[in-house]
C-alpha cells in the first residue's frame, strides 16, 4: 500500500517541481492590464513571457515587448515594485532617441518602425540611452505611462519578453517584428 502510494505520489510531486522551477526560470503567463499597448495588445489578452534572455543579459531587440518591474520613479510614485509593466523597446543602449513633432526619431532618422497607432501629442527632447538600459513606450503613446515619462529602464528590472498570445483563442499566436516594417502580428493575422 505504502509503495503504490509512493509510485503515484513521487511523479505528481515531480511535475509539480518541474512546473514551478520552470515558471520562476523559463516561462510565465501574464495578463495585459490597460490600453497602453493598444492596438498590439489588448486589454485581458494574456500572453507567455520567456524569461532566459532577460536572465542571461542577452541583447533585447528594437521591437520587442518587454515586461518588466517599476523603474524608481515610479516605485516613489507609489507603484508596488512587485508589479509588472509592459511596453515596447524603441532604444538601446547607446541609442539617441526623441520624440519631435509627433514622431520617432533614433540616432538622427525617423524611426523606420514606429508601432504607434497615431502620432505623439508630446515631445521628447533628444536623449541618449546609457549603458544597460533600454527606453521603452507603450504602443499607444499617448496614453501610457512610460519612458517618456521616468526615463531609461535599468535592464536589471527586465522580467522577460512577451512571446506569445494564448488568450482569447481567436488572437493565439506568436508576437514578433514583422520582417516587412510593419507593426507586430500573430500567426492568424498572416492570413
């Protein structure tokens, strides 16, 4: 009795390991809480965010959907630091980034991709990125409290980045840069 008690409880305690160490180091799910991603992502979509290039410091593209814990300024501001955020990257480090006349500007040129769905109603005076940090704006820039509010984002608050949409079903897929310039798509939207 005691070992087929053993057989069966030994395996379920193993996934449930397995599933937790994987949560805390690979993959977590996570829920779009406003419309500062709007149109990308919309409110209640809830999306997978790999969490190792984030770990292992690797370079996060232009492009990519990041999460991430409160900067300073908004810890200050009174923002739980266990919270999560997610924006866009649209400067690395080293990166001269600024918002003139309603639109997005890196290293001098306007920004080949901007993901905005309309222009900027503010202006963001040219700023260059420093070292391990990236500059990060929600795609609905004009209602999102993001670096061009509180500034750079310390890569060290980095949780992962967004990967994949899996609710609501008729949205599932990938989130990735499109090769052809044009704002992030799933695989349904391919079409």
């Amino acid at each position: 009795m005691v070992e087929t008690l053993r057989r069966q409880v030994v395996p379920v305690l193993v996934w449930v390991l397995l599933a937790l160490v994987l949560r805390w180091a690979v993959l977590e799910p996570r829920w779009i809480p406003s419309g500062s991603m709007l149109p990308a992502l919309q409110l209640q979509d809830r999306v997978l965010v790999e969490k190792l290039r984030a770990r292992l410091h690797r370079p996060i593209p232009i492009g990519t959907v990041v999460v991430f814990h409160p900067p300073t300024a908004l810890i200050a501001a009174g923002y739980d630091p266990k919270a999560a955020l997610i924006k866009r990257v649209v400067g690395q480090a080293g990166d001269e980034v600024e918002v003139r006349d309603g639109v997005l500007w890196r290293n001098g040129s306007k920004a080949a991709i901007d993901w905005s769905a309309e222009p900027m109603d503010y202006q963001l005076e040219p700023l260059t990125v420093p070292p391990d940090h990236l500059l990060v704006l929600g795609d609905n820039r004009n209602a999102s409290l993001d670096s061009h509010l509180w500034g750079p984002l310390p890569q060290e608050a980095l949780i992962g980045t967004a990967v994949l949409r899996y609710w609501p079903l008729n949205r599932f897929g990938w989130l990735r840069i499109s090769a052809m310039g044009h704002p992030p798509c799933t695989t349904n939207d391919l079409g």
